[in-house]
C-alpha cells in the first residue's frame, strides 16, 4: 500500500488564557527507528483514564466546539483553580489515547519489529487517536488470527488492570477484594476473572440496575451504596469474604474509608480479636481513578492497621517485570472474545470525537456506553 505524507493526530492544549483546545493538527509520516513500528490505526477506545489527559481539569459543562469536519475544535473554559493545578501544562500540545489496534505498514530494521509488518497488533501508546501511531516492538501485542482490531482494541487498559488487582491482592498476602464503580466494563471483567480463578469479591454499585448486570455474570456480593442498607450489607460481605484490600475507582468523597470502617467491623466479630489499636490485620485502599474529584475523607476510626495509596497499572506491571507482565498479555490475548470482552454503544470518527453532543455523552461516563474511535472512519 501506499503510504501517505502526513496524518492527524488529535491532541489536547491547555493555552495562557485559561481555555483547553482539543483538535486535530497534521504531522509528518513517521519514521521508525530499528526497533519500532508505525501502526495504522483502526480503533481505540475511549476510557476514563484518557479523558483525565482530554480534559484535565477544565469545565466541560460550558465546552463547545467550532469548525467542522477535521477543522473541528473542542474549547472549553479552565478556572483559576484548574489553571493552578495544570500549569505545566500551558502551551504543549499533548497527544492522546493510551491503547488501540489497527494493522502494523511499516517497520524498522530490528528482527521482532520486521516480524510484525502485516500483522494486527494491539499496543499501549498514550498517541492512539491517530490514524496512525509509531509505537516500540516489544509493547505491541499480536492478536489471534480470529480476532479484529476492534475485539483487541481494549486489551491493555481494563483486562490488565482486572488482572493486575488479582495479582496484587496475591502478592501483598490478601485472599479476596473489594471493588468499586464494579458494574463498569473493567469491573464486569474483574469478575469474570474472579469467578474464573475462585477468589471472592465484594462489588460495589450505586444503583440496582447495575447490580443487576453483576448478577447477570454471576456476581455474589453486589452492595449498593445508595442504599440505607449499605453499610450492613458490606459489613456482612466483607465478614463473608474476608476482604483486606480494595480499589476505589472514585477516588474522592468518603467512599474508601467507609470501606476501611466496615472491613474493621467485619474484623471485630472474630471472638479475641478486640484491641484499643484495631485489628491486627492490615487494610488497604488503593485508589486508582478520580470518578469523584472531591477530596478523599478519612474518619478515622478502624484502628492503626490501615492504607490508603495510589495504584497505577504501568507502575505495576513494572514491578512484577517483563516476564510476569507478558504471562497476563498472552491471558488477555487468548479470552479476547469471552473474558475480555468489550462492549462498544457507538463508533466514531477523530473529528466526531470533538463534537459537542459525543463529547457530552461519553463525558458522563455512564454505566453501559462505552465510545470506540475508528481513525479510519
């Protein structure tokens, strides 16, 4: 095939007076270096965790957009306080999209980079919203003859995340979890894995008809947190289950310390186990998204045996190595179509992504919707 010149990218900008643009600007076909390759972007979807480098911290209630077509370009208004907390930001146009699939068109020098010319690939870049990307050899993952570019073009973000809790909980000595924000489509794979390899889990939903989608997979601890029942199912769940560790994808509120409440009630049924200082057995919330960005309240009040931290997936894939790393890629890999599955509700071209009435739509990050971007389109 034919290559082109020049390609777009979308990128995002915050400016010196105080406004966030989101648009499509034009670059010069890569080049790629002996162990690169450039992809031609066919899909990749749009997560929580792109839409914090989209919009960071401006105010999407008034964004609109100007220009049509790939002339379109997303403005919206940044306060004084969202101007303070990304000022580095000012003036550099930064790409977005952390994963996607499409069909690799050229390569560099190295063996492993020529022996994937031709061949689907899924790959985690950060530059996805592009028709096509540049991106290292090795961070590419090859998909199954069976599988199309948009069956592989979540295969980084949420299946490795699902996978990577599981890990950790074993790693750090914990025998079962807690989860929040679980109807979502991470947590609907959290649970299929957890089903799968036997380890308990406590979900935690905000309405019944997301516990109702858990129930559909099978899930057997769903609490909702707008019940008035809330805090005693969780208790009871988490009694059950014995659950130390949870992660909270809110990440604001008081969400993770009622958490930590109930797991040191849960501890306090066990006959001997009163102490002034708490329960003996550590607890720990990780929080590894920012659904509510208000901040996090701790009432303290489940003894000294606790944590509260950040969690990342690539932090963690780093510290379990390149070996452990590549065992989760080939799962994810070969459940593509059963464990790892992704739902899409729309299809969207780059310029369609900066639409007004899209953006709104998969802005409020609603439970079932997930938007996928086809470059191609």
């Amino acid at each position: 095939m034919t290559l082109p010149t020049k390609y777009y990218q979308m990128t995002s900008t915050v400016t010196k007076d105080a406004q966030l643009r989101m648009e499509l600007v034009q670059n010069d076909f890569p080049k790629p270096k002996p162990h690169e390759v450039v992809i031609r972007v066919e899909a990749s979807p749009i997560n929580p965790s792109d839409q914090g480098v989209m919009f960071g911290w401006s105010n999407m209630a008034n964004a609109y957009h100007k220009g049509e077509g790939l002339e379109r370009v997303l403005i919206a208004p940044i306060s004084d306080q969202g101007m303070g907390i990304m000022k580095a930001r000012i003036g550099q146009n930064l790409p977005v999209g952390n994963e996607g699939a499409g069909t690799v068109v050229l390569t560099g020098d190295s063996e492993e980079a020529k022996a994937l010319m031709g061949k689907k690939v899924a790959a985690l870049s950060g530059s996805m919203y592009a028709e096509y990307c540049c991106v290292p050899a090795m961070t590419c993952l090859p998909l199954f003859d069976e599988n199309s570019c948009k069956d592989g073009a979540s295969s980084f973000v949420n299946p490795l995340t699902a996978l990577s809790m599981v890990e950790t909980m074993k790693l750090e000595g914990h025998k079962s979890l807690v989860h929040t924000a679980a109807a979502s489509n991470l947590g609907q794979m959290l649970n299929k894995v957890c089903i799968a390899d036997g380890v308990e889990l406590v979900n935690i939903v905000r309405r019944e008809e997301q516990a109702d989608i858990l129930r559909n997979l099978g899930a057997k601890y769903i609490c909702n947190s707008s019940s008035e029942a809330f805090m005693p199912d969780l208790i009871n769940a988490i009694h059950e289950t014995g659950a130390t560790l949870a992660f909270d994808a809110t990440g604001g509120g008081g969400l993770a310390s009622q958490i930590l409440t109930a797991m040191e009630s849960a501890a306090a049924r066990t006959p001997g186990a009163y102490s002034i200082y708490g329960s003996i057995k550590h607890k720990q919330v990780y929080l590894y998204g920012g659904l509510d960005i208000s901040p996090s309240v701790l009432s303290r009040g489940y003894g000294m045996a606790w944590g509260v931290g950040g969690w990342l997936l690539p932090n963690f894939l780093a510290r379990i190595g390149m070996e452990a790393g590549n065992k989760l890629r080939m799962r994810v890999a070969a459940e593509l179509k059963t464990t790892f599955k992704s739902n899409y509700t729309n299809e969207i071209s780059l310029a369609d992504a900066l639409e007004i009435n899209n953006v709104t739509n998969y802005f409020a990050k609603t439970t079932g919707e997930k938007f996928l971007i086809c470059p191609q389109l």
